[in-house]
C-alpha cells in the first residue's frame, strides 16, 4: 500500500497519483518504484536532507543521464519538507546483479567508473556562472577519513588499520573531483558486459581521484553484505582505471591503497564478512599506502 504522503506528493510533483506499487525498499532512502494512473512508471526516492547536498546530487545525474550515461534521467527537482528531501526519477528494471570479484570484473567495474568520473568534469563545481553547482558535501560517512571525521573502533585490527590510514590521508593535497563513492555491484545492473543502470546517486562525493579509485577497488564487489575484494582484483581494478583516464604518480597510487581500505573499516564494525577481509587483507594494502 502507498503511504498517503507518497500519493500526496505524486499528485501535487508529478500530476498523477499512484495506483500500483512496482518495488519498495528502505535502507538510507525509501524508494517507491510505482506505476502511476496516467500509466508512467517511475521511481520516488525519500531520504533526510543534508543542507541542499541532495540537490547538487540530482543535477550531476541528470547531466550524467543527458550525456547518454547508464543513470535513471530525474523527473523532477529535489522538494524538501519536514527535513526530508524527495525527488522523482525513470523507472529502470532489469539486468542483473554482477556477484564476483575476480580481476576481469574489477577491470569492468574500473572502465564504468572512468567514463562516469570523465563526464562528471565537465560539470563545474563551486565556479559562479549560471550553471554551476556547489559541491556535494558533506561527503559520504564512510569515506570521511579526514581528522574530524568518525574513525571507526573496534577491539584490535579496525581501529589500528583506521588510525594508519587517517595518518596517512591528513598530509594528501590533491585536487577533488565528482565521482560515485558507494561502488559497490548491489549499486549496478548488467546486461552481459554491458551496464544497464547505476543507482545510489547520493552517494557522489567530491574527493582526490585516486580516493574515488581507490575505495572504488576495495569495496566493488558488494552485492549486499560489504566485503573488501582480494588484492589482485583490487590491483587490476587500479590498473584498468588508470589506463582509461591517466597514470596515477607515486603518491596517488598510496593514497588509494590507503582508501581502498576505508569502506571496508567501517563496515567491519558491523560485519563479520567485512572484518574477517580486513583482518587478512590490511596490513598488505597499508604497505602499499606507505601507512
């Protein structure tokens, strides 16, 4: 059943109401994938506001969508009321759920998230012409490594390995750029080989490119429960990503080793799976990091 605020909102933002309720989840947002009585099918997503942060996302998918990126194109701007942001965009269905991690999949993963961070630099970020948008900060929680950010804690291995990384990361001065910070395959649908949508448009972030790479070659393997993929996949993934935008330098190369290892300390707070990789897996990448 919809929600009345739902049908409310659907009436007054899109000029039809719901009559069939086509998906419905709730984690961070609440989406309602619903078929209106005018017969569009399209999707509204409802999650708590972060002082216009929300907004600035929708405008980046939006361009991304325009350019012929795999993204569901907006329907309409972002409406904020009782603290929560809600906006309307293209129903996507179909595909499938990528579940490995090998290296030729890295490399897949890697080649979409190049094409997305080179299309996201044409959009201009915090200049003053019309066009412009602010940048979408604060930047998601789990990649806030910087020192007023939360270090993750746990007995042992998590809270070390964070508190290298947060070492490492406070002398990085790099320019930022836009990309997609929740890289994960439960975010991606395939057709084959071929990407048929992304999601989690809220989850862009305006860091160091290597930063983007690197907590992208980490966790891409996430098809539901957060994990940290092996080594050498996460290695080809930094490979394939370079070879599509540019060579990263020595230090770049550090700082996203150092990031591929972020999301997955955060999860491990709460996953056992997340925290078993990091317990093998982080002093190799912390070496590589020169943490």
């Amino acid at each position: 059943m919809v929600p009345e605020w739902v049908s409310a909102w659907c009436r007054k933002h899109l000029g039809s109401p719901p009559v069939d309720v086509l998906h419905e989840s709730a984690h961070m947002s609440d989406v309602f994938g619903l078929r209106l009585a005018d017969g569009r099918e399209v999707v509204v997503k409802s999650r708590p506001s972060q002082n216009g942060r929300e907004a600035t996302c929708l405008e980046v998918q939006r361009f991304l969508a325009a350019e012929g990126f795999p993204a569901a194109a907006p329907l309409t701007g972002v409406s904020v009321d009782a603290g929560r942001a809600t906006h309307a965009e293209e129903w996507r269905p179909g595909g499938t759920l990528r579940r490995a991690g090998d290296p030729a999949t890295a490399r897949q993963f890697a080649a979409l998230l190049a094409a997305l961070v080179t299309l996201a630099a044409d959009v201009e970020v915090g200049g003053t012409s019309p066009g412009a948008i602010q940048p979408p900060l604060p930047n998601p929680e789990w990649t806030r490594w910087d020192p007023d950010g939360p270090l993750p804690g746990h007995p042992g291995v998590v809270s070390a390995a964070a508190a290298r990384v947060r070492d490492r990361m406070a002398v990085v001065y790099l320019p930022r750029v836009l990309g997609h910070a929740d890289w994960e395959s439960r975010n991606m649908r395939w057709d084959g080989d071929r990407p048929r949508v992304v999601f989690d448009w809220d989850s862009l972030a305006w860091l160091p490119e290597a930063a983007i790479a690197g907590a992208a070659c980490g966790a891409f393997a996430g098809t539901g429960i957060p994990t940290l993929a092996p080594l050498a996949s996460s290695a080809a993934f930094l490979e394939e990503y370079q070879s599509r935008r540019r060579a990263f330098d020595d230090n770049e190369l550090e700082v996203a080793w150092a990031t591929s290892l972020w999301p997955a300390l955060h999860n491990a707070r709460t996953q056992a799976v997340a925290l078993a990789a990091v317990e093998e897996q982080a002093e190799e990448r912390l070496r590589l990091a020169g943490a």
